[in-house]
C-alpha cells in the first residue's frame, strides 16, 4: 500500500484488543434470536468486503470525503456488532487522525475479523479478502 498524503498523525492510535468474540453482544441485540443474528452476520460478511475495498479506492485516490462517507456506514456496523475497538479505530480514520500504516492495520484488522464472524455463526468466508496487497 502507498502512503496517503494528506492524512496527518496524531503521534499514534492507541489500540486495545480486540474482543475474543461479539456472539454474545449480537445474540443480545437479537434477544437470543440466533437465526436473525445468524442472518445479520452473514448480511455483514456479503456487503463488508465490497464496502472496504471502496475505502481503499478512496484512499488510493486520496479522496478523504468519500472515505468519511464509507467511515460512517461501516462505523455503525461495527457498532451493532459490537466489535468497539475497531469502530474506535474506523472513527479515527474518519477524523483523519491516523498514519497510513495504521489504516493498513485496520484492513488486516477487518480481515481477521470477517473471518473470526464467519467460523464463530459458520457462514461462509467472503470470497475476497481485505487485507491489503503487498506492493
């Protein structure tokens, strides 16, 4: 991934981990309904990928107010699923406060996480990962 000019550091983004599992935050949302959660997540892990690589679209062409846009909509996502540190860490990119290594972080970090929604709910994987190519 290339720097993006324009992103200015706020001498780092303090990062906690990230929770071992939101199963209990969605099941909560749901009132227990597993298959309505069961049919979130998965509505999560078909729109995601495709939301993210919009995002890395944007941030190739430094085209931060479209970025802000796709911040938001992924911010609530988040959210509802309750993964808190990296919706910390998208809201952080929002308000361009992070450096270009800790946005490739966060799509390494989305990576894993897709992956961890799909083997914990035993959805399918999305069939293209987010992570960021090596240059």
């Amino acid at each position: 991934m290339t720097e993006i000019s324009g992103i200015a550091s706020s001498g780092g983004c303090a990062h906690s981990a990230a929770p071992a599992s939101s199963r209990e935050k969605i099941l909560s949302f749901t009132e227990g309904n597993e298959v309505f959660a069961r049919q979130i997540v998965g509505e999560f892990l078909r729109i995601t990928p495709p939301l993210l690589e919009n995002m890395k679209k944007t941030l190739a062409e430094n085209d931060l107010e479209s970025l802000k846009g796709h911040c938001h909509r992924i911010k609530g996502d988040l959210a509802y699923l309750g993964e808190e540190h990296l919706m910390k860490v998208v809201s952080e990119i929002d308000c361009t406060t992070v450096t270009s290594e800790e946005i490739r972080s966060f799509f390494i970090e989305m990576d894993t996480m897709l992956k961890r929604l799909a083997k914990e709910w035993k959805l399918p994987d999305s069939p293209s990962s987010c992570a960021p190519q090596s240059d």
